[in-house]
C-alpha cells in the first residue's frame, strides 16, 4: 500500500497553534468552497460522524455539508464550517488547538475518502495532504504523531515534518480501530494484531512491540487510558470487557456488560482510571468500577488525575504492577457467585454497578469529563442533533453525572404515618400489578414500606424472595423521591411484633383512595405496622387522581427492573429470536392450573376432566368448583385450545414459516396437544429449546423467575398474542401500549368460539371463517382506545394496567421504558394491514 504525502510550508508543531475558542469567520481560500447560506437548516443536514477530541471537553461533528465543534461543559456549539462542497466524514481534532484532520465524505466532490486533509483553521488553510490507494478508515492525532488507518494497514507520520516513521500490518480492520495515547510521558498506540481476536500496543518510546491474545472473536472496540498503560477491550460478541497491562499484556481485570450479543458503540476509562463506561446497541450504558487503579492519583485532583502518572524509565521495558492497585469501588455480582466453577461462568461475573437506559434506536459514544462526569453524545434518528446528555442528575444543558456516589433523586422528606407489610398473592404479573397498587397507596397515605414478600403458598410453589426477581436496590432508589422503601422494619419493630400479633388485613377489592385514607390510614396509626395479606386489584380502575395513576405507571415501568440475572438470560433469548428474523410471541395459556381454576376442559379426555377437578377441590382458596365447562366456553371463558389457536392463526394470516415463540408453562397434555400447531407452524420454539439446560438449570423450579423471562420475550415480540386474558396478557398488553403501542392481537374469545363451532360443522367455508376471523379483529390490535369504565362492575370493565391510558401521553412524567425499544421495520404480515 502506497501514499503521497504534499506538505506547505509553515507547518508548525502543533503545541504552538492558536485556539478554537470563537466561531470567527470562514474564508477558506481555493480549493476549499466557500459557505452556502442556503444549507444552514439543520433539518436538511445529515450527521456523518461524532468524535471526542482527546481530553473529551469538546467534540467534532463530520455533516453533510462541513463540520461543527462543540464544547461539553457548558455545552455549546463552538463554530461550525458550512460548505457548497460537501461534508466530511472524519473530523478529528487535537485537542483545542486549530488544527484539524479531515476526511471527504457523503457527497463531497473535492475530498474523496481515501484522502486526508490537515487544515489549518487559524491560517483558513490546507498544510498537508495524504491520498492513498483505499479508502481511510480512522485518523488519530496527537502531539507528536499523525496516525492515518487503512483496512489492512496503518501509517504513523511525524506531524512537524510528516515524514512516515511506522507501517503497521493488522488483521482486517473496516470499522478503523485503532487508539492513541495522550500524555507527554507515554507514546502508546493500541490497534488490531495479525491474528483474530490479538491487539497490538506500540510503545514508541520504549521500542517496544506487544502483542496481547484479548478474545476468541474479533476484536470491535478498544480503548486506552490517557497515559496509554491500560487497554479496555470488547469483542464482537459484545459480552466481556477486559483490562489489561499494556506493558506485558497481563489481564488485570474482567468485567461482563450482558450474556447476550451486542454491538459495542464505545468503552470509555474515566481520567482517574476508577472508572469504565460501555456504550452499546442495547440502549443502555452501562458503569464499572475498575479494581485496579493508577497509584498516586489524587481523585479529588482533577488536573492531577487529567495529566495522569509520570513513568521515568521510558527504558525499562518491566511491568507496571508497581502502579496498580486495588480500587474500593464494587460492582454487582450474583448471589450465586460462591459457585463459581460449577454453574455457567456468567454467573461469577462482575456486573455494572450503574446503568443508564436510552432509546435503542439512538447511537451513543461515551466519555468522561474532566471531573469523571459521564457523557453521552448521540445522533436522533439520522437528523444532525448532536447534544451532551446527562441521565443522572446533571447541571443544566451540560453533562454532569459525579459517580462517586452514584447519583440517586433526591429524598422526599415526609413524617412516616407507620409501616406497611405486603404479602402478595397470585403468579408474577398478578404479584406485579399488586407491587405497583401497594406502592401507590404507601405513597399516598405516607407509610413506609416494607420490600414486599412473594407468594410462595400458591400452586406454583415458588420459593423466589423479591430479591430474586426484582432488583431491589433499584426499585428502592428509583423511588426515593416518592416514598421510603425499606428491606426490613426496624429491630425495635420487629421484637415488638413478636409480643403482640401483627394487625393484619386484606384491603377490600377495586378501592378508591378515600377508602384508604378513611379505613386504613387510622389503623396505620394506631398499630404502627400494618399487614396486607392481598395485594391484587386492591386499588380501583378507574376514578383516581391522575398523579397516582401515573405512579401506579412508574412503578411498573421504571421502578420493577428485574435481576441482572434473569436480565441477561431474556436479552440472551431475545437476541436469539432477533437474529432469525421477525416472531410472534404467543402467550398459550394452556396450563394445568389454570384449566383446573377456570374449569376448562374443551378437548380434554375423561380421565383428564377428573384430574383437573380433583385438583380444583384440592385448593380452598378457589371458591367455584363445580364448573359448567361448555357454558364458560361459550361465554368466551376459557383459554383456547392449541388446536384451536392454530385454525385462528393461519385464519390471521399467518403463514408456515412464522417463526413463534410459545410464552408459557408447561402445556397441559404435553407434546400431544402441541402436535397439530408444530405440524402447521415447525418454526415454534420456547425458551427450553433456545437455551441450554446450563443455562437455565439456576432457574429450573422457580415458575416465577422463568415467567420473568417469558414476560421479557414477550415484550420484545413484533406481534403478541395471548390465548387467555389472564394476567400477564393484560399486564403485557398495557406495557407494550406504553412501549409504542407495540401490536397486541387480544382474541375475541367468544365470537372466536362461534366461529370456530361453524367452521368445524362445516357451517362455513375456510374462506368465509378467514374473512369472519380478521374482520373481528381489525381494531383489536393494541391502538390507543379510551379504557372502558363500567360504574359498580370493575371486574367487567377494562382493567387498568392492560391499558394505562393516563401514562400513553408524550413522555408523560418524564417515564420511559426501561427494557427495550421497538426495533425497526415492517410488522408481520397480518391480514387487513
């Protein structure tokens, strides 16, 4: 690979030019074009590249028509360069001083991309050239070096005289990998090696070469620390992301982002290298505490920990280990870390001590400032809208989130009126609505509440704490400014309560909150603890204060994160399903419980019928047992048979090569009753055919935890549909409306019944029933629609967390979305659509 270098006279080194500090005036002298004033609308301009420079107090935005600089704290734009030429798609900066390196990109006539240009903004002129046979991937300036990236090869340049000092082979390299480190006393570059997976360090001022193994996969991002001693790296995997010693390659730490596949934007190491932060396709940022830190770094230092450590011995090719040492900060890890060995290794991983959550469909590169704030700048949508975002309580417009400690909301202050003990009832999305009323109405008569415990009495038997599947700190800290949330009462309490019995009570169904504040806030004063032995449906549909709706939203949308864990492996299955194309989520709730409970026994043998109502007895809480199996059918009751859902499905349109995932327990009557829905549709898998026994061996006998993972898959579907309106139907309905109104095929049960009786009796053609079947559901599809409220009659009226309706607003509350995104493109093909 050959170049031409052209150079003009006068090229100073860069320490000694001017500053970029004011917009000033653009007069570029030939070839350069001059400004065209008809392109000063941001909305016909076209983001083409975003770049830190190399302390991070500032960026560069490459546009379709020239480039921009922007300051970070406070934010602002600097100045930008608009030209009638074309735009640029590298623009790199060094530091503040005015000289930039460009790239042509878009539909820049002048500057094709396989050529570099070193502008001088000060002299409004070009001081050196580079053209090269291919195009250029990255550039990286510093004080002393120019260093050009090519697919397979890369040049480093003297940058007083730009004479090439260094040629580097690498593996293939078309993202342009490569990194450079800042400091005076240190010249490192770190760029992919010969090999799959292998990172090559330079140390220029050492002489020295090495070559470090990082990953089986091929390499996707990296990072140096200012001085160049550490390297983060990340694979194409996008799991792990390790630190390592770039004196003699040794791995100094491991941490983990997530168990599924990911895109890495960006990996970022804080100036006082306490800190990592990981960008990614995820839409979540994701902070980790180094354990291992530069020694003699003041933190509270900030030029200090900017200009980094002094290494003396340029010479001396020993380790570093000297300037290692253990960090206090802690990540998260699993409760089951202590069998490490023995379970998947995921489960000895360290994980993010912090996360911040965005729209997927966003871009972001992360940064630290110069106070170790976190950064994010990103691009919306395509349009050129670069701005600093902060998303844990910043300053301003600017970019300010301390992580020392993690920034919390700030406290709501208020005078307890007692405590309020909460033992929930039912499956998890029965248990989750239930969470979200009990917080509300804590909040609302200042109580404070007591992490809620499970149902662990249930025909599941699941002996899952909250902690196991919610995670408890967040749902804690999320809602400081709302009300207190304690893990346990206070000993004093507690000894208290073992003396005298706890005053116990389940709170009357459908309750508005005058109930609350008349009946129940009394006796919370009086007894100081008080006990819900229910928690379902214990607040009213309908009719109360639109703030505590709200609440009742954020609870469920913010505040219930489930476990890292369980996180993890439901992103692992999602990908999964992701990767294959589009798929349905079908909810078939043809589960022995719940055909014992609601006396369903359409399609079932004689001997089944009598399991299930032996079964039914079995269980006092269950009031009705005897049960008229047709009648409920008839009336729209019952679940739908697998059979059944299989004649809607293809009646929908669906075609054979759907791929559809079976969100649920295990089917009642096992393979046999899944036969004719496999034959139709073979592309239907669930989570146990998806994941290895491994990996979900820690969740086996836990309904509820492998119910979380359903929940999630659910929610990441491009079409839902539920056999049953049962509770996680409608609890999923309602988040995927919040979501985006994500497509939610809720089934006509009764009319389906009808129509399936016809067409089995020959009643109706297949044509007919088709037709008939998609015209029932044309508006059934999860569109906003107003919640239907029947006065007297809550059980027969919409329920409230199938459609929120007083939180679907834009960006109501300042809520968002704390698990995923709707991904882009086309829904399935569903007839009438």
């Amino acid at each position: 690979m050959s170049s031409h270098v052209s150079t003009s006279r006068g090229l100073h080194p860069p320490g000694k030019l001017g500053t970029l500090d004011s917009p000033g005036a653009w007069q570029p002298p030939a070839p350069m074009a001059q400004p065209d004033a008809g392109r000063g609308d941001d909305q016909e301009v076209r983001l083409l590249s975003v770049a830190w420079n190399q302390d991070c107090g500032c960026f560069a935005a490459g546009t379709s028509n020239g480039f921009r600089i922007f300051n970070c704290e406070p934010f602002k734009e600097t100045f930008r360069r608009d030209l009638k030429s074309g735009g640029f798609a590298i623009v790199e900066m060094l530091f503040r001083c005015n000289v930039l390196a460009l790239v042509g990109g878009g539909s820049n006539v002048l500057y094709p991309p396989n050529k570099v240009i070193i502008w001088d903004d000060l002299l409004s002129r070009c001081i050196g050239e580079f053209a090269f046979r291919s195009d250029v991937r990255a550039v990286k300036l510093a004080k002393d070096y120019i260093v050009i990236v090519l697919e397979h090869k890369i040049f480093v340049y003297n940058f007083t005289d730009l004479k090439l000092l260094y040629q580097i082979d690498t593996l293939s390299n078309p993202n342009g990998l490569c990194c450079l480190s800042h400091h005076s006393n240190t010249s490192v570059l770190a760029c992919p090696g010969l090999h799959q997976g292998h990172v090559r360090v330079e140390h220029f001022g050492l002489q020295m070469v090495k070559t470090i193994p990082a990953h089986d996969s091929h390499i996707s991002c990296m990072s140096l620390t200012m001085d160049g001693l550490l390297l983060a790296t990340a694979s194409t995997k996008g799991t792990l992301i390790r630190i390592f010693n770039t004196m003699d390659g040794t791995r100094l730490q491991e941490v983990r982002r997530g168990l599924d596949k990911a895109e890495i934007y960006s990996i970022a190491l804080s100036p006082n290298v306490q800190w990592l932060a990981v960008s990614s396709d995820k839409g979540t940022v994701h902070i980790f505490s180094l354990r291992v830190r530069v020694a003699g770094v003041d933190s509270s230092n900030e030029q200090r920990a900017l200009e980094g450590p002094r290494m003396d011995h340029q010479n001396s090719s020993s380790s570093i280990d000297p300037l290692i040492q253990a960090n206090t900060g802690s990540n998260a890890s699993s409760s089951l870390s202590f069998m490490r060995g023995i379970l998947p290794k995921y489960f000895s991983s360290e994980w993010s001590f912090a996360q911040f959550h965005l729209p997927e469909v966003t871009r972001y590169i992360v940064a630290f400032g110069a106070q170790n704030t976190v950064m994010m700048v990103a691009s919306i949508a395509g349009l050129f809208r670069p701005r600093v975002l902060a998303d844990c309580g910043g300053k301003g417009g600017g970019a300010a989130a301390r992580l020392s400690p993690p920034a919390l909301v700030p406290k709501r202050i208020y005078k307890s009126n007692g405590y309020l003990r909460v033992t929930c009832n039912g499956g998890l999305n029965q248990m989750r609505a239930g969470i979200c009323d009990m917080v509300t109405i804590a909040r609302h008569l200042n109580l404070t509440l007591v992490v809620p415990e499970l149902d662990k009495r249930s025909f599941w038997a699941d002996p899952s704490d909250f902690g196991d599947i919610f995670d408890v700190d967040h749902f804690i800290n999320s809602l400081r400014d709302e009300l207190m949330i304690v893990k346990e009462m206070p000993l004093k309490l507690q000894l208290i309560r073992t003396k005298k019995r706890l005053y116990s009570m389940p709170p009357v169904s459908w309750s508005n909150e005058t109930y609350y504040l008349k009946q129940v806030l009394p006796l919370a004063r009086k007894h100081k603890v008080i006990h819900f032995d229910k928690s379902d449906a214990r607040l009213a549909n309908n009719g109360l204060p639109v703030q505590l709706q709200m609440l009742r939203c954020r609870v469920n949308f913010d505040a219930l994160r489930f476990t890292p864990q369980i996180e993890a492996l439901g992103r692992q299955l999602i990908s999964t399903l992701q990767r294959s194309g589009q798929f349905v989520a079908l909810h078939l709730r043809y589960e022995m419980d719940m055909l014992s409970f609601s006396g369903c026994t359409h399609g079932c043998s004689t001997e089944e019928t009598e399991e299930l109502t032996r079964m039914r007895y079995a269980y006092p809480w269950w009031k009705e047992k005897e049960i008229g199996s047709e009648a409920k059918r008839l009336q729209g009751l019952c679940p739908l048979t697998p059979e059944e859902i299989t004649l809607v499905l293809k009646a929908l349109g669906f075609t054979k090569d759907t791929l559809i995932y079976i969100a649920s327990g295990e089917i009642y009557g096992g393979e046999r009753r899944l036969a004719v829905l496999k034959a139709a549709y073979p592309k239907l898998v669930r989570k146990e055919k998806i994941l290895s026994p491994d990996e979900l061996r820690p969740f086996q006998n836990h309904s509820t935890q492998m119910a979380a993972l359903d929940y999630m898959v659910s929610l990441a579907s491009d079409i839902f549909i539920p056999s049953y309106d049962g509770n996680m139907a409608r609890v999923v309905e309602g988040h995927r409306r919040y979501m985006g109104f994500r497509k939610t095929i809720a089934l006509d049960r009764k009319k389906l019944v009808e129509l399936l009786d016809l067409f089995q009796g020959r009643a109706l053609s297949w044509d007919e029933f088709s037709g008939a079947v998609k015209e029932a559901h044309k508006s059934r599809t999860g569109h906003p629609t107003d919640r239907k409220a029947i006065p007297g009659q809550p059980k027969e009226e919409d329920y409230f967390y199938a459609n929120p309706q007083e939180c679907l607003g834009s960006n109501v509350g300042g809520l968002r979305d704390s698990l995923l995104t709707a991904r882009p493109g086309n829904p399935l093909a569903v007839a009438n659509e």
